[in-house]
C-alpha cells in the first residue's frame, strides 16, 4: 500500500476543468520518488481504487463555489463530506465528492484526504485557462509539494 498518493483530476479539453492535471504534471519532478503521482480523467472506478489503495492521499480539482477565480480552497475530506455543490464542473454525473462518499460507505478512505479546490471560472470544450488560473495552478503545486513534505515525516512513522 503506497503511503501517500497526490491524485489530479481534470479535464484538458475543458478549460479550467484542467486544473487538478496540470498541477500534478507540474509537481511530478519534485516528489519523491516513493510518492505515488496520478492523473484521473474522471475515471471514479480508477479515483475509489487509487484513494483506496494508499495510506494518505491528496486529490487536487477545479470547483466552481461562487468564489473569485482562482480561490483556492482546502478540505479535510476524511473527516467529513466535501460541500455540497463545490464539486460539480465534471462531465459525469458521479464526480470526486460522490467517489470519496463511496470509497467513504465502504469504509476504504485513506487516513489522511486532503482535497485541494481550485476556483475556475470557464469549463466550457475548447476554452482556454481563464485568467489568473495559471498562478493558482503554482500557488497550488507549492502547497502540496509542502504538505507531502510535512506529511513524509509522519507517514513514514
């Protein structure tokens, strides 16, 4: 079982839906290799495998909250439900909220699931990122590659 796993979710064809992906594409030199790196196209049987299959995961996603583009939000999703409706610019009707609910009702969470949420604005085929989105998708990279490095030390206990 991997002891931390850094999960991207996203959609390249969909504009800011492309966040999650392009902030694990951006990290991926700078973990350890000991670190599992994954991108997830909205696949949710591969998301409940990967959450289920690691000791402490970090998933990283757009949301769309009403928030300021760019807005970047962090949950505690293995101590409770993701809010209601943040999660809701995949094209699936079951998105990463429904996944970590399900992986949650089988009693498989990691110990640790931290979920980053990146405000988007423009989710639309074809778009590009909106403005202010390509900081983010750095402010964002900088906070997992800190919180894998806090987290090394106590996964590795």
């Amino acid at each position: 079982m991997a002891r931390l796993t850094i999960i991207g979710v996203g959609n390249l064809d969909r504009g800011d839906d492309a966040i999650g992906l392009l902030v694990v594409r951006s990290i991926a030199g700078y973990i350890p290799p000991d670190i599992d790196v994954l991108e997830n196209r909205g696949d949710v049987t591969a998301l409940v495998t990967a959450l289920e299959s690691t000791e402490n995961a970090v998933v990283i996603d757009a949301v769309r909250s009403g928030a300021e583009p760019g807005t970047i939000h962090t949950f505690d999703a293995a101590g409770g439900p993701l809010p209601t409706g943040c999660f809701r610019c995949s094209t699936h009707a079951f998105g990463l909220a429904e996944a970590i609910e399900l992986t949650r009702s089988l009693g498989r969470l990691p110990r640790t699931l931290r979920v980053y949420g990146v405000e988007g604005r423009d989710f639309s085929t074809g778009a590009a990122l909106s403005k202010g989105i390509g900081e983010a998708i750095e402010n964002t990279a900088e906070r997992v590659r800190d919180y894998a490095g806090q987290l090394g030390g106590e996964a590795g206990e």
